[in-house]
C-alpha cells in the first residue's frame, strides 16, 4: 500500500510541476536575454551568441565539445595522483579511464570501477561532476534543436548549441542542483571533502567512514538523469541515499526534466495538446513499466521468494520491494541508471523488466533530451506507417516525412539495436561472457544487459559480471559512443531536414497527431518493435529463466 | 467546351474495384519464372534476400536431405515466386492494354501536303500532313486546316465520333485516330517515337515505371526493418550455442544442435521476420494504382502524379461542365401584372419554338414539362414569323396574326414595350432585379395584341444547372480535409450565388489565365498542393504550375503537354475520382506493411518454441497455439508466409475499400483492419497449416 502510494504521489508531483516547469525551460530555451554572466562566458568562449548555426555546424559544435570533454576527463583519470585531494589513489589504467570518460560525456555513467576507491574527491568534483551537469544540457540542447527544426519555417538554421548549452546549464541545472543537494545535505547526506575517518566499532574492529562531495554529486547525477554513483552501491548506500523520502525525491528529479520537455515542444509548435499527446505515450508505457515491475517482484516467483515470503535479495531493507522496484523501473525508464538494489537479484522476469525499459530506447520518458528525441523519431515511424494509413504524404506537424526523413529515422532506429545484439553476439563469440558470475540464461541476461545499458546510455548494471578488462572497457566504452553521438548526429540533420520545409497547413485529412488513438499507435509502436527485435535473445536469457 | 458530359453520374460513389481473374495467374506465371533472375529482383531488397536463403536453404537440402529440409526449400522458393507472380499479374493488365494500342500505330503512312508519301514513323516535328475521310492520322498534331469528325475509339474506347476542326480548342488530333469524315491538314507536334500512344504504351506497360517519393520512403524503412531482423537473427547464434553447451543433455531438434540454429531454421526466421508481405506487393500496389487511372480512362505521365493526387489540398474546379451543366436552363416562369403563370409559359414557348441555342430549348422543355403544353412544329404554322436574336435588338420573337412576342434582356424588352405604347410596372423590374440577384439571368416576356398597348407578361428565370450529387460530393471533399474552389468567368455575385448553391468552399470569379496562376502560386506558398483541370492553350500555365494537372483530351497540344495526367474521356468531375485514386494507393500500401509488421507476432509464438524448449522446456509455454512439433511450427511459419501473399494479391490490384472520411476515422478504420487482423491472422492461419502439416511423415 505504501509502495502504491509512493508511485502515486509521485506521479502527482509530476502533473503538477509539468506546466510551471516546462515553461520555464520553455523560456530558458527561446529567451533572447543573456544575463551578465552568460555574456561573460560568450565573451570568455568566443561565441557570437545571435549567430544561429545550420544543423552541420551545431552537429560539429556538439561533437567538438564532446570530443574536448573526453580528452579531458581521460587526461585527468589517468594524472589524478598528480593533482590535489587525490585520496592516495593510483591514477586509472588506460581502458578504464577511457571506458569512464566515453561513459561520463555521453550521459551514461557506466561504472566499471567501484567509486570510493578510486575517485579522489578532485575527479570526482571537477571532472565527473561537471559532465553530469553538461553532457545532461548536450542532452536537451539536441532535443530542443529538433522541436526548433518541426516548429520552423523554412529555415536553414536550428539556433545555437553553445548559447543553448549555457543557458541550460546555468539556469536550469545549476540553480536546481543547489537547491536540492541542501535538502539532500539536511536529509543527512555527506557533504565535505574529508578523506574519511577510521573509528573502532563496537566490536573492536577498524571501520573506514567515508567523506567526500557526496549530496552535490548525487543531487545532478538524479537530475541530469547520469547515474554515476559516489559510491560503488549507489544510490543505496545509506550516505548516498539516506530514507524513503529522499528516495522520493530522487525519483522525482530524475523524472522532472525528462516529463517535461514534452511541454517544451508542444510550447515551441504552438499546440500544447501535441506536448500532452507526447507525455502521454511516456507516461503510459512509464506506468505501466513501474506497475509489472513492482508486481512481478512482490509476487515474485522463484524458490528463495517463495520460501522467505519476498524477493528481497539485493534490496535494502529500508526502502522495501515497491520503493525499490519502482526505483528500478524509473533509472531504467530513463538513462539514468543508478541504483538503489540489484537488479541481478531480481526475479526472472522483475529482472526483464529493466532491460526492456532501456531497449525501448529510453523513451519513457527517457534520458534528459534523450527521450524527448527518442520518442520523436519513433513518433516519425508512426506518422509514416499511419499517415499511409489516411491516404496521404505522411506528416507530422504539417512537416512531411519522405525518403530523406524516413532514412534518418530509420538508421536512428537501428543503431541502438544493432549495437546491443552485435555486442552481446560477440562478447559470447568471443568467450568474454565468461566473466559473467553465472552460466545458462542468467549469464545470458547479464551480458545482454551489459550491452543494452551501454548502448542505450542507461548505465546502470545488472552487476555479477566483470567488466573491468581491457576487452569489456573497450567494447562497452565503444557502444557507449556510438550509441550517443551517431543518434545525435541523426537528431540534428533531421532537424535539419524539417526547418527547411514549409509548412502544410492542417486539414480533416491530415492525420491528428495529438488525439488518444495516435497516442496508443506510438505505445503500439514502441512496443511492437522492441518486442521484435529483442524477443529471440530474451527468449534464451530472462524469459526462458523465467518460464523454467 | 465539353461535350459527352451531361449525362455522367456524378453521385457519390466510391473507388470502384479492379478484379483479379484466375486465368492472369496462369498467364502471369512464365514471367513471374522469369524475375527469378537476381539481376532483376535486386531491385526488391526484401525478396532478393529470400532468394539469397532459398538458395542456401537448397544447397543444404542437397548436402543433407531431410523431407523438413526440402519442404522449407520449396516452399521459400514459392514465396519468391508468389511475390514475382504478384507483380506480373499486375503488369498483364497493362500489356493487354498495350497491345491493342501498338495495333492502332501498325503501318501508318503519312501523306505529306508537298504529296510526298513516307511512313508515319519517319515524320519530323512541324511536318504538314494531309488526311482525308477513312484514312489514319498518322502523328499527334494540331488541325490547322478543315473540320472532320474523328473516331478517337483506338485511345479512348469511346465509340463517338468527335469533331476536330482549326483554331480554337478543339484542334489536337492524335495519331492512330481515324478520320471519318472530311478532309484536313494537321501540323506534326510529336518527336518521332514520342507520340502520344508512345507514351501511353510506355505507361501501361510499366516499362520505364520509376519509384515515386512515398514509395522510396517506404522502401527505406521496409530495408531498416531488413536490416533489423537479418541482426536480431544472425546474432541469436552465438547465444543459441551458448545456451545449448549449458543444456548439453538436451536433446537436438531440426532447429537446434550443437552448431546452434540449423541453417534452414535460421533462413525460415528470418524470411519469415522480415516484411516479405509487403516487400511482395510494394510494386504491384504500384503498377495496379497506375492501372485503375487506366482503366477510368485517365493517363498519368508519371507515378508521382498520381500520389500527388492524393495528397491534394485544394480542388480548382472549372464551373461550366464540371460543377454545372453545360448551360444556363430556364428555371421558373414568374408572372407579373396579374397574368397567369401558364399565359406566360405559353408566350414564352412560342417565342422559343425557333430557338435552337440551348437556352431556347430549356424554355420549351420546361413550359412543356410544367405546364404540359406541347410544342408545336414551327414548320406546320401558318403565317407566323420568327424574329431572330440579334445583338443589336438583344431580342427575338416571333409575329402571329393579331399577336406579336418578344422575349430577351429586360431593358430590351422594356424598351419595345414602352415604344408600343405599353407602361411596364414597378413589379417586372423588381423581379428582374432578385433574379439577378440570386446570380441567374432574368429574360423579359412581352406581348402585344393589336390595337391594345403592349405589356409585359413576366419574367424566365434562367440560371445554372448544378448538376445533381454535386453539393454531396462537395460535403465529402470537405470531410476528406480538401478545399474545392469554383472557377468562374462570371461576374462575381452571380459566381457567389452558384458557389453557395454548389457548396464549394470558395470560388474564383471573372478568372484570367493569370488569375488561376496566381491562385495556384498563392495557395502552394501556403505549402497547399493544388489540382486543376483545363483544356485550352492557355490554361496551359495553369497546368504546369499545378501539382495535379488533368489536361482534357479534347483539348489542345499545349494543355496535354503542360499536365501530367491527360483524361481521354474528357470528364473535368473525374478529377474527384483521380484524387481517390490516389489516396487509395497510398492507404493500400499503409494498411499492407502494418499487416505484414502485426504478422510478427504470431511467428514467433511459433518459431521461439519450436526452436529451443527442447533447451528451456519453459519455453513451451510460449507455445500458445499448442503447434504439433518444431518442425511442424516452422513449416507452418514458412507455408503462411508464403500464403499470404497470394491471398493479397486480389487485395493489391484492386485496393482497399475507400470510402471518402476524415483521417481519425480511415486510420481507426484501417488500424482495426490490418492491424487488429495483422495479429490474430495468423494465429488462425498458422494453426490450420499445422493441424494438416502434422500429418506429413518425417514431420
């Protein structure tokens, strides 16, 4: 009942922040007045902050800081036991400063190294930190390039990324940040920069407490939906996550930018109906996720379930089955990918449901930015399949989709895909899988999953298998990559492609995209593609677990 | 401007079906044989792929023979073939079409006004020809000397002769036509091998048919969900060998051994995931839509023409022959002054007996049809005299003994009333006024007996006819979201009137040729696509500018070069059907691809199963359709995939059912249809074929 009730009064929060919310991104975003010190950084930068960038240019401007980001951050993991607060920590090994680095500049945060003892808390502020603050405004940056290209006219260009990737950052996720890592800090969450203490316990033994910049770290790693934990326990470790409520409010951060950029867009198109319509197809397939995960965990099957009364191996006492099922769903609805219980202990099929949550693409309501242009392009496929369907060109928001936007749309569509099963194809060709803890279809899931959360930017990790080898940093550092900036690079030219149509204006014959029947052919959609496309190699992993 | 009009129905019906007959599948079957050919099925991405793993699949059935082995090559092959058969069916049609019409063009000679004789292949552009009654035109030209009628039924299967004659709009002559009557020079505006039944041979043979944009579009996606299924497939093998080392006691099945999936399971996936059903049909879809036009006599020059059509926003529609009847009708006698309404009926009759313009015919008809009085034959009454209409009188008549009529415009009339010492009232000029008002055409009737001042008897309403079912068509053209606009020479409150009676959306009144380009710039800036029809030189422009431009047969060279359809009936009301045709094409081709993607489902429910519970006898549970065997489940896959096809090649050449709707309500429609159905077919479908496959030995 208090797992019902905590999923409900969340969803509440969410409605009610949508509107407000949404508008003040809405004005982040389409504003024209810079304050001093974004006219500092364009004067610091070099930016004209008026000129407006065609979709090549603003795709190599995305590329260009990204390409910077990662340099820097590989640069500064393999010299941090040069540099201050290092905690006495070795620098990291060539494969896993590169793996970290691809994984912190593409929103993923997969972590194949255990935090606390191995960031030294300069890393981890300076470094870490600072990606999760702007790879989450490269994020929305995108998505808001494409709502320009659908809301413009003939337009050759789709503004500019690095005003957008200022003004996102400043005045959205910083001032946000603030705020909730003081509530965070309250709530009891470690804030200093000590290197830790050793007390003797009760029982006589030496135990190390840990310090570091924990609350301003944990607050954008849920907000800019990273997930890159301070702690190699994530989010429940009871530093990093400290009661239920906190648990409530982290939920609620990952979930506010990425349910409310539908608003953004429905603002910038001028029909805040087709923003709802949007958040409508997140929102559903979101429920329903939460709701079959946390009743195939508390009605879960399984011998050791069944024998103890739950299924509460890998879950924190504090937190129950509801609070922690729901947690799972929601860091995997959208890329966050923290944590706050294992998802290898999951039943079977409660265990299928976080890896389905990411192979939807991470559209509901996705990763910040992410989703929103994730939904959009499996928004496209749907015009297409059902505009044929009217008997007319297909079109969505009166911008056409022909061959040059179905070409687009489609090659976003395979990549991901194609990423998840070549990779999990050759970690079993290969014979990497067997740094998978188990064998038989368990071993099976936790490679797949391994790939699905790096292709997809998700991040989080069934856990019980090794990652940390120079062939699983490479190939998963490799999947992370492409399955961020090649999708981006499609965003953007499709974007592209659509500011320079006219647009056609809306007749009894255009196919209404804003009504509950277009709504639940987008779910349909979603879920039919993902169901075929997957559905072989879950059959041999959680399904046949399951069904045994 | 139109002749064979008048009579056309014009109620609402909708896109009527092409049929399929038996005896074409038999016909079509050398060629479907003959498109095994890689060289031609690449273009087909889908089906080339199910070559490339019949191919295999037959190479290890002859490795390692198996009754499995060879009824999954077999029936892999008859899925190709069922594809090729489905577009040779559709392309037999053309070339029956085609036939007759390269029999029209056979052994012409042309007879050259110099007198030189040369076969019609060898003339030039701008050559002069001579062709008298009985002969063949040899070339497409326009009549620059004479009148003749012409039997156009070679092209147009129209058995009427028409007229053709110089100047004018009615001067385009076609080759392979004959002339039937008279004598006349036409001047050559064909390149040689470039006429018009060059074309039309070209176009219903398909030969040279090239993809339109919707097509590539889909094309596109049909390849990404290829690509797809070929990944999801191909990297299943490692984890199906992985997963049988773990379940190393289990036994192997026709799908599974220690290598993992046997090649011809692995073929079967993927054939049966990837969308062969569409793929199959994507191009007779094509060739069939192009047909239809074909078949309601309209030529389109190109593919893209015909998807435009259905992409229309607004209707340009010429008022006179398309909207209205050819001419303005007599509507109403209104009487003034106390006269009854039959002494005015009467009057007005005998004042139109000799009449012969259409208006003075309608007066006859409809004194005759309201008020029974027959008419009489001007040739059997004695001493009556008709006074012709002339433009200087603006009036005509006629003088019976004692008793004198007159009938044409109301100042007219008026004026010869008052000079025979008549005083018309207030009240003729009042009713003239709301006839002119309501956009209609107020004629003045006026007697005068001997020795009495002439008066006035009342007024003939004539106005335009709209033709009956216009205003439904109209309603349903709104409810399909498109704009009709009249186009009118008239002045602009008479247009009003007419466009309100029609029910158009908007009209065009006192139009020039500029006037209509204009329109059709403006409403494209507005990112609207526009279609008209037109027939003279000078809607040429019109034409071209136009996204659907539907140039009359009847028309001139100029308008038949600037469209890209050529209506051979003539028919400016077709441009409706021509715009359902369109849509019709497009919504085949949506409906069919979510049939094919929706077919998924059910395949894997039998495929999964079949492949590895040997494994994970969990896995069975899947097995919802409790199919007899693996092999048994995959055959069935494979037999129903194949199946589908022919069972939709009637629905490809003919079309979904279109019924004019809004676009929530065709898509709920078409999502219930052929996605609804797209998921439950084949579980039905697929249980059948293993409740008989069942009992095939080795099964």
């Amino acid at each position: 009942m208090a797992g019902w009730l905590f999923v409900i009064t969340l969803v509440l929060a969410l409605v009610a922040v949508y509107k407000p919310f949404g508008d003040y991104l809405y004005r982040v975003v389409s504003g024209t007045r810079d304050n001093v010190v974004e006219r500092g950084v364009y004067r610091l930068v070099g930016v004209d902050r008026n000129a407006a960038q065609t979709w090549g240019v603003y795709a190599r401007s995305v590329l260009a800081f990204s390409a910077v980001s990662i340099l820097f951050l590989y640069a500064f993991l393999r010299l941090q036991d040069k540099l201050w607060l290092s905690l006495g920590f070795d620098p990291l090994p060539g494969h896993l400063a590169w793996n970290t680095a691809v994984s912190f500049t593409t929103n993923t945060n997969w972590q194949a190294y255990s935090g606390e003892s191995t960031m030294g808390h300069l890393v981890q502020m300076a470094g870490l930190a600072v990606q999760n603050f702007v790879s989450a405004s490269v994020g929305i940056a995108v998505a808001v390039a494409l709502v320009r290209g659908f809301a413009a006219r003939k337009s050759a260009t789709l503004g500019n990324f690095w005003v957008d990737l200022t003004r996102i950052t400043l005045r959205v996720l910083l001032p946000v940040a603030v705020v909730f890592a003081v509530i965070f800090m309250a709530a009891g969450m470690v804030q200093n920069l000590s290197g830790g203490v050793d007390v003797t316990t009760l029982t006589g033994a030496t135990q190390h407490i840990t310090g570091g910049p924990v609350a301003s770290q944990e607050v954008i790693k849920e907000l800019g939906t990273n997930g890159g934990g301070f702690y190699n326990v994530n989010a429940a470790h009871p530093f990093e996550n400290p009661a239920t409520w906190t648990n409530w409010i982290q939920l609620f951060l990952i979930l506010l930018i990425p349910f409310s950029l539908p608003r953004v867009f429905g603002r910038m198109v001028g029909q805040n109906r087709q923003g709802y319509a949007i958040a409508a197809v997140m929102a559903i397939l979101a429920v329903a996720s939460v709701a079959l995960t946390i009743g195939l965990e508390v009605h879960g099957a399984g011998t050791v379930p069944q024998a103890v009364g739950a299924a509460m191996e890998g879950k924190e006492t504090r937190f129950g089955i509801p609070n922690s099922a729901a947690y799972a769903a929601i860091t995997t609805l959208t890329s966050t990918g923290s944590v706050n219980s294992f998802h290898d202990s999951y039943t079977a099929l409660g265990g299928m449901m976080p890896m389905i949550n990411m192979m939807l693409g991470e559209v509901a309501p996705g990763g910040v930015g992410a989703g929103l242009y994730g939904l959009l392009i499996l928004a496209v496929i749907t015009v297409f399949v059902a505009g044929l369907m009217v008997g007319r060109t297909p079109e969505y928001l009166g911008k056409k989709i022909g061959a040059r936007e179905m070409k687009i749309a489609s090659s976003y569509f395979l990549i991901t895909p194609a990423l998840v099963l070549i990779g999990t194809a050759a970690a079993f060709a290969t014979g990497n899988n067997a740094t998978a803890l188990n064998v038989g279809p368990h071993g099976l899931s936790e490679v797949l999953y391994a790939f699905t959360s790096a292709s997809n930017n998700n991040g989080s990790a069934f856990a019980g298998i090794t990652v940390n080898t120079p062939w699983w940093d490479t190939a998963l550092g490799l999947a992370m990559l492409l399955g961020r900036f090649l999708p981006i690079v499609l965003v953007l030219a499709l974007a592209g492609s659509l500011a320079r149509q006219k647009v056609t204006p809306e007749s009894e014959g255009t196919l209404p995209t804003h009504q509950p029947l277009f709504v639940g052919m987008v779910v349909g959609v979603t879920v039919v593609l993902v169901a075929l496309t997957f559905l072989p190699a879950l059959a041999l992993g959680p399904i046949a677990e399951g069904l045994s | 401007m139109t002749t064979p009009t008048l009579e056309k129905p014009t109620t609402p019906s909708p896109v009527r079906a092409g049929t399929l007959d038996p005896h074409q599948l038999r016909h079509s079957l050398p060629q479907a044989l003959a498109k095994l050919d890689p060289r031609t099925l690449w273009r087909n991405p889908v089906m080339l792929i199910v070559e490339v793993g019949a191919v295999f699949t037959t190479v290890l059935a002859v490795t390692d023979p198996s009754v499995f082995a060879w009824i999954i090559t077999v029936w892999l092959w008859l899925t190709v073939l069922f594809a090729n058969l489905a577009e040779a069916v559709a392309e037999g049609r053309g070339k029956a079409q085609a036939a007759t019409l390269r029999q029209a063009k056979q052994d012409m000679t042309a007879y050259l006004r110099d007198g030189r004789e040369i076969p019609a292949t060898q003339l030039k552009l701008g050559d002069v020809v001579v062709v008298e009654a009985g002969q063949i035109i040899p070339g497409d030209g326009d009549v620059i000397e004479g009148i003749a009628s012409v039997d156009e039924s070679a092209i147009t299967g129209e058995s009427a002769p028409v007229i053709r004659e110089s100047g004018g709009d009615r001067s385009a002559v076609t080759g392979g036509t004959r002339v039937l009557s008279d004598r006349i020079v036409v001047r050559i505006t064909q390149k040689p091998g470039e006429s018009f039944v060059d074309r039309m041979i070209a176009l219903v043979e398909g030969a040279n048919r090239q993809k339109t944009p919707n097509e590539i579009a889909l094309n596109i996606l049909l390849a990404a969900l290829t690509i797809i299924f070929l990944l999801s497939v191909v990297t299943l093998q490692p984890l199906a060998i992985f997963s049988k080392a773990f379940q190393a006691a289990a036994p192997d099945t026709v799908a599974l051994d220690a290598n993992g999936v046997t090649g011809i399971v692995l073929v079967s996936l993927i054939v049966c995931l990837i969308p062969t059903t569409i793929g199959a049909l994507l191009s007779a879809i094509g060739i069939a839509g192009m047909d239809r036009l074909v078949q309601r006599n309209v030529l389109a020059m190109s593919g893209r023409a015909v998807e435009a059509a259905g992409d229309v926003n607004t209707l340009l529609l010429d008022k006179t022959g398309t909207i209205t009847l050819g001419n303005r009708q007599a509507a109403e006698f209104v009487p003034v002054d106390g006269v009854t309404a039959a002494t005015l009926a009467e009057a007005a009759q005998l004042s139109s007996l000799a009449d012969e313009t259409p208006e003075g015919r309608s007066v006859v008809v409809l004194a005759k049809n309201d008020f029974g009085l027959r008419e009489s034959e001007p040739g059997l009454m004695p001493n009556v005299t008709f006074v012709p209409f002339t433009a200087q009188t603006r009036m005509s008549g006629v003088d019976l003994p004692g008793r004198q009529i007159r009938k044409g415009a109301a100042s007219a009339v008026m004026k010869w009333v008052r000079q025979n010492g008549g005083h018309p009232t207030e009240e003729a000029g009042e009713i003239v006024d709301t006839v002119s008002g309501t956009g209609g055409t107020p004629l003045v009737v006026a007697e005068q007996l001997d020795g009495q001042p002439a008066r006035a008897l009342g007024v003939i309403h004539l106005k335009d006819v709209v033709k009956a079912g216009m205003r439904e068509r109209f309603d349903e053209m709104r409810r399909m979201g498109i704009r009709t606009v009249m186009i009118t020479g008239d002045n602009p409150r008479t247009a009003k009137a007419i466009a309100d009676e029609a029910g158009v959306d908007d009209f065009l009144a006192e139009a020039t040729p500029e006037d209509k380009l204009a329109y059709i710039r403006r409403e494209q800036e507005g990112g609207r696509l526009v279609a008209m029809t037109g027939d003279g030189t000078n809607d040429a422009p019109a034409l071209a500018q136009a996204d659907v431009g539907v140039a009359m047969n009847t028309g001139t060279s100029a308008a038949k070069e600037a469209g890209n359809m050529v209506d051979l009936d003539s028919d400016p009301t077709k441009l409706i059907e021509i715009v359902e045709i369109g849509k019709q094409l497009l919504i085949t081709r949506g409906a069919l691809t979510t049939f094919s993607i929706t077919n998924d489902i059910a395949k894997y429910f039998a495929i999964i199963p079949a492949m590895f519970a040997a494994v994970y006898p969990g896995l069975d549970t899947l097995n919802v359709m409790r199919l007899h065997s693996p092999g048994s489940a995959i055959l069935s896959a494979v037999i129903f995939n194949a199946l589908v096809i022919v069972a939709l090649i009637p629905l490809a050449l003919r079309g979904v059912r279109y019924t004019p709707a809004g676009a929530s309500s065709l898509l709920r429609r078409n999502l219930l249809i052929y996605g609804l159905g797209g998921v439950i077919a084949p579980f039905l479908g697929i249980k059948l074929i293993d409740l008989l496959v069942q009992f095939i030995p080795g099964i």
